[in-house]
C-alpha cells in the first residue's frame, strides 16, 4: 500500500508515515510525528510535536494535534502525545502535549470517537471506546475511563477522574470525580441514576446491572457516609467482577465525588 500525499501538505522528511496513510491539502505533518498504517488525514489539519497516531485512525479538516500545552509552566520540554487506533477526530479539535510536571504525555486510547471542537488539554488519559459529543472541553490532568459519554459543551476539572461507562449530560460542568456507572447532569453536575441502557447495550447481564444500582443506592441514597459506603461497596466487590471498578475508583479518587 502507498502513501497518498496531496502536493499542497507539507511532510517534514522525518515524520513516518505508516503504509495506505492519506494526508490531505495543506496539512502539516511535523519532524517528530509517526501516523500509523491507513491513518486518513483531512485538509488543513496541523499535527506537530512528539506525536504518535495509531492505525486507522481519522483526523478531520482543521484539527491541531500535538501543540504545546496550555501551561505557563512548560518551557519546551519534549512530552509527547499519544494516540491509539481506530479514533475518529472530527473538525477543529485542539489535543495537546503532556507536561513534564504530570505524567509527561497526554494519552488517547482506541476507538475513539471525539467530535469537532473537542479540547483534550495536557497530560489527560482517555481510555477506549469514549464518544466526546461537540465542545467538550478537558482541563489537564483528566483521567476518562473506557465507554464513557460526554454530551455537547461539558466542561471537566482539572484531576478529575470519570468512571467506566459513565454519562454525562449535555452542558453539566464536571468539576468532582464521576463514579463508574453513573448517569450526570445539571449546571453542576448531580448524579442521575445508573446508565441502565448504555449497560444494556454492552452485553451487561440483569443480574450485573441490579448489583451496580444496588451500589449505587448505597452510595447515594442510603444515608451513609462515603467512606461507609466505600467498605460496604468493596465488602460485595469481592464475589463480584463488575464492582470492582468502583473499587478501583475509590483508590484514585482525590477531588470527591459528585454529590
């Protein structure tokens, strides 16, 4: 398979290209960039830095990836941005470079899909299957877990951590962690319910999802404070898979969680 260039893009010598990869019109690839096998790159679109784009992967026209971070802190330092398979980048959106004061790349996982106006700030790490709906906006520092769904122009917090298949709605500014499992909405965000058909959809048996709702309960609605409702939750982890997630989610929490 060969390399489509369109004579207009500008490919530094020393960025590899993977084979079957397509670089659109006036699109600018920099000297530290590897794309992938079957990358498909549209017009206009600048990748730049220490960045690494996975096989399969879509990048729409006018998107900027691998730009220095947003930080007075940084001064230039090599951080890298990393970026699975199989993601699509849609219109105009902004992913940056980690910093050498967090975990020195900002990592984005596979089969992705991440509409136009995106911004994924420094030292973020996104897992698998995420679907970003238009201008969601990342400060650095965020951890999103694999299945996780934000709506249109949802802002997230610095350090926030969002849990496995949570879901966001539409405008709710996010600025405390989000348990796996959990619906969200509101100005601020508030938790809804457990993402019962977003389950349903992924295979999740009744007997799974009645154990999360049966979590959740415990950790809303119960009464008990949340450091009871972490012992009980993790007491029924332990015959129990799916709620070790929640598990794992106590163990990195730092900012508490929405209330």
């Amino acid at each position: 398979m060969t390399v489509k260039i369109h004579p207009t893009a500008i490919v530094d010598s020393n960025a590899v290209i993977g084979a079957g990869t397509e670089i659109g019109a006036y699109s600018i690839i920099g000297p530290k960039v590897v794309l992938g096998e079957n990358c498909w790159i549209g017009n206009h679109v600048n990748i730049t830095g220490n960045t690494t784009i996975g096989k399969g992967t879509k990048v729409y026209h006018f998107a900027s990836l691998g730009e220095a971070p947003q930080d007075k802190k940084y001064q230039g330092e090599d951080t890298k941005l990393i970026i699975g398979e199989n993601n699509t980048i849609r219109e105009y959106c902004t992913l940056n470079t980690g910093t050498v004061q967090g975990n020195g790349q900002t990592v984005i996982g596979n089969n992705n899909w991440i509409m136009a106006y995106v911004h994924i700030a420094h030292d973020c790490i996104i897992g698998n299957n995420v679907i970003f709906a238009n201008g969601v906006t990342l400060a650095g520092h965020i951890t999103v877990k694999d299945w996780v769904i934000l709506g249109g122009l949802v802002p997230v917090h610095q350090f926030c951590i969002i849990g496995e298949h949570a879901m966001i709605g539409g405008q709710t500014a996010v600025a405390q962690d989000v348990p796996p499992y959990t619906m969200a909405s509101g100005y601020r965000a508030e938790p809804k319910g457990v993402n019962t058909e977003g389950l349903k959809r992924r295979g999740f048996t009744a007997e799974q999802i009645d154990s999360i709702k049966q979590a959740y309960k415990i950790l809303y609605r119960n009464g008990l404070s949340y450091n009871e409702a972490k012992t009980f939750i993790e007491d029924m982890s332990v015959d129990n898979v799916v709620l070790k997630a929640y598990v794992e989610f106590f163990q990195q929490s730092t900012r508490g969680i929405i209330r």
